[in-house]
C-alpha cells in the first residue's frame, strides 16, 4: 500500500477514491474481518503519502458505509458491512416519489417481487424436508388478528423471514429486509383503499396452503397474487 508522494499531484476528487480504493484493497489482499485492527492514522499517512485532512474525510466515507469502523480512542477496525446506506437511499427515493408519480415505489415494489417470485423453486424445494409448523402459527396469528380488524406488520414480516431463513442465503433475509422497511414507512400513504387485514391474511393463508401442495408454479402464482392489493394502490 505504498505510495510515497505521487498521491500529492492529484485532485481533491481523485485522492478521496484513491485512499477509499487502497483502504478496500488492504482489507481484501490481507482478509481481514469484521473487528480487524487496521493500521493507526499516522502510519496510514505515511504508507498512502496523504495528508490528515483527505485520510479522515476518506475514512468517515468508509465508515458511513460500514466498511470500517472508527472507535474513538481506541483505533480503527474492519467493520461489519450492512445495507443501511441502500436502505436509506430508497426510503429517501420512495419518500420523494410520494410526491410524484409514484414510479420509485412502484419500483421497489416490482424488484421485491421479483425476488420472491424467482425464489419460488428454491423455497418449495426446501420445505419438502423442512417442517410447517412456524409458519402455521405466523398465519395462525395473522388470522386472530384479522378477526378483529388489526393488522399485523410484525407477522407480515415474520412469515415472509420464516420463508427464506432454511435457504441459508442471509443476503436474501437482508435485502427483502430494506424492502419491506422503506415499503413499510409509506404503505400507509399510499392513495386508493387499503386492503383489509381479513384480505393479508388470506392471502398468507393462500401462500402457505400452496407452499405446502409442493408445486412451486402454484407458490409462484400465489406469491404473485399476493401483491396484487398494492399494486392496484399504485394504479399498476
């Protein structure tokens, strides 16, 4: 990561990627992980050739995105990646589009569907050996709910978490995470009549009836029916 003097010759812009750019590669080429010591700012000066100024404007960039972490008096370490910047990007994103036409949260929408549509055969085949019985009380819960006209946002997200924690893919559960929370800040904005929760509830009900009929096209198509309540929200 040495670099005597030449980053002095370059402009403000180009030195900040550089210093972001080199602080990556000594993560990577070394493997570090999260709560790693990184080197302290004075020997980062002098390995990058940079001043303080840049190092520490570089350094916050990092952080904000968790990359590394600054503990004050303490030093820097790795830091444990999270999506809270694309989170707070969308929700920004869908908070203007509030005021517009709509097409960013629609947007939104349609990638989370995506997602879940395409994991239909993933999740199909795995609750083939996987058992039914936290979901069944999720829908279980969602239905007493609906009973007595509540809506129910904690089970909503449950079951759908319950649905893609046995395909071990983590990233699954975080991205449909930030979906469902930036969906969620405006769900109750959105214009044209809200769905009841007797209508939710049936249509989790429909989705884990045709999970469990083990035909991922039937899955698919309940999953898709699914939305169908917010997207007529949006004028789709």
């Amino acid at each position: 990561m040495t670099t005597g003097g030449l980053s002095r010759a370059r402009g403000a812009a180009d030195n900040q990627t550089f210093i972001r750019d080199a602080m990556k590669s000594y993560i990577l080429e070394r493997g570090l992980k999260a709560g790693d010591p990184l080197p302290n700012e004075q020997e980062l000066m002098v390995q990058l050739g940079v001043g303080r100024h840049p190092l520490r404007e570089a350094m916050k960039a990092l952080q904000a995105v968790g990359i590394i972490e600054i503990r004050h008096g303490h030093g820097t370490y790795v830091g444990q990646v999270t999506l809270q910047s694309l989170e707070d990007g969308l929700a920004f994103r869908m908070s203007q589009s509030m005021a517009g036409d709509l097409r960013d949260v629609a947007n939104v929408l349609e990638v989370r569907q995506a997602i879940e549509v395409g994991l239909a055969d993933d999740v199909v085949a795995t609750f083939r050996k996987h058992s039914f019985d936290d979901l069944d009380a999720i829908v279980a819960r969602m239905e007493a709910k609906a009973a007595e006209g509540k809506y129910f946002p904690d089970e909503d997200w449950a079951f759908h978490q319950a649905l893609y924690e046995p395909l071990g893919n983590a990233l699954i559960i975080d991205l449909l995470s930030v979906f469902w929370r930036t969906f969620a800040q405006v769900d109750a904005r959105l214009p044209g009549a809200r769905y009841t929760p007797a209508d939710a509830a049936a249509w989790h009900r429909d989705l884990l009836d045709a999970l469990k009929s083990g035909r991922p096209e039937d899955f698919a198509r309940s999953m898709k029916t699914h939305f169908n309540g917010i997207h007529t929200r949006l004028g789709d």
